[in-house]
C-alpha cells in the first residue's frame, strides 16, 4: 500500500506492522542521469518488493535528500548533515510505530546513507518502540553489485528499465568520456579523496553505456526478490530484546 496515495481510513484498515521507507538522495549523477537518480531508484525497489511480497505492506514517500556533501562541487546537489538526516529518519520510523507499523525496512538508494542508515537502525533497535532494518538495493543484486560506481550501469540501467525518459541519451557519450573507473583516490586501503570532483571530471564512475534497460530490469528483479524475502523474515522475527546478562 502506498501512504501517499491513500486514505487514513485505508491505512487504518490495514492488517499488518510492516513498512517501507524509500530513502535516497538529490544529487549529481553526470550529465545524462537525473540529480534524482538515488530516490527514483529506491521508489522503484520498493514498489517492486512490495508487490514481490506476499503478504501487506505500507510503503511510505521517499525521503529525497542525505548525506551527499561529497558531491557539492556539482550543481544542484543538495545534502544535509548525519545528524540531521539520523534524526529525520528516526521520527520518520517512530510517527510510522506510534501508528503500528513498527517494522520497518529503509530501502535505500544512496551509498552516502549507509554508514547513517546503519547507526540510526541500530539505535532504533535499542532504543525506539521499532524495529529498522537498513537494505541498499545495490548489495542485494548478486554478482552485479561489484559494478556498481556512479551514474554507472547499474544505476543508469535501473532508471533506463523504470524511468526512460529521464536519461539523456544523447549525452552517453559524454558521461563515458569524462568518467573515472574507480570511486576514489587510493593509497593502499586509504581512499585520499573526500570528494568525488577530485576524481570524476563528470562527477561518473564507471560506464553507463553498460547499463542498458534489460540491465536493468534483471537488476530490479534481483533486488525486489532479497527484498521479498527480508519482509519475510522481518515479519516472523522475534525482535524483542535479550535480558540483560
């Protein structure tokens, strides 16, 4: 069930306590692929996990901006800080339990939300009447996700196979060329490179013209698939917490 779309009393008449936050970001994806990219993509994911799953499930808006500063030096980048977007999310999930949906998975599109996603839950968890699990769309697509780099294949073939008429096709050629093919600057194991305009002319890494819509419509069936499943296992958890030792 999608919240926007629907009614308090359709809400009110749903039998379960699972949820689904899309979470994403408004950011620099080269110069063929949406500044949008992230949260179309994590939309898409759970809009497909929800139909995937057996069972209902209440998939609320994305949430459009996270953690992105590192892509400020592109225009229309936009990025607010961990603490900010922690707290956001976090009473996000608590207004979603006050309602008794009180597991929730965070379907995320962005990495600069994991390292977040990951501290916030687990303080959920701990400490909320929730509980949160993260999930990135990108880990969950098998042999797929070593490829994965920015506005590369995998996000430029998911957007191509849900939203075509947002990539600029006629600009393939320039995002490949002014591209990087690796995330970073590194030394060893120590990536120098804070911002991704020390490494990407075009803010692109890897190579779009790899990422076609059949692409990615194998990748949206990979990750709504796992998707389906976590939902799974989120309902049948026991998700009290352990006495204390």
């Amino acid at each position: 069930m999608q919240l926007s779309d629907s009614t308090w009393t359709d809400v009110d008449a749903v039998d379960t306590d699972l949820a689904m936050v899309p979470v994403g970001s408004t950011e620099q994806h080269g110069p063929h692929a949406p500044l949008g990219t992230d949260t179309l993509n994590a939309e898409t994911v759970a809009e497909a996990g929800a139909d995937r799953y057996d069972g209902d499930v209440v998939v609320t808006p994305a949430i459009p901006v996270g953690v992105a500063e590192e892509h400020r030096q592109f225009t229309g980048t936009l990025w607010v800080g961990e603490d900010t977007f922690r707290s956001y999310v976090r009473e996000v999930v608590a207004s979603l339990a006050h309602h008794g949906f009180d597991r929730v998975v965070l379907v995320n599109g962005h990495g600069g939300n994991i390292s977040a996603l990951g501290e916030v839950a687990g303080k959920i968890v701990r400490r909320d009447d929730a509980y949160a699990v993260p999930f990135t769309w990108f880990d969950e697509v098998g042999e797929h996700t070593s490829d994965m780099g920015h506005g590369g294949p995998l996000e430029t073939a998911l957007v191509r196979h849900a939203n075509p008429d947002l990539i600029r096709e006629d600009r393939i050629e320039e995002a490949v060329e002014g591209a990087s093919d690796r995330w970073g600057d590194w030394q060893g194991r120590a990536n120098l490179a804070f911002d991704s305009a020390e490494f990407t002319e075009n803010g692109v890494v890897g190579d779009p013209s790899e990422g076609d819509a059949d692409l990615g419509a194998e990748l949206l069936d990979l990750a709504a698939e796992s998707l389906a499943e976590l939902l799974d296992a989120l309902a049948d958890r026991d998700v009290s917490r352990p006495a204390h030792k």
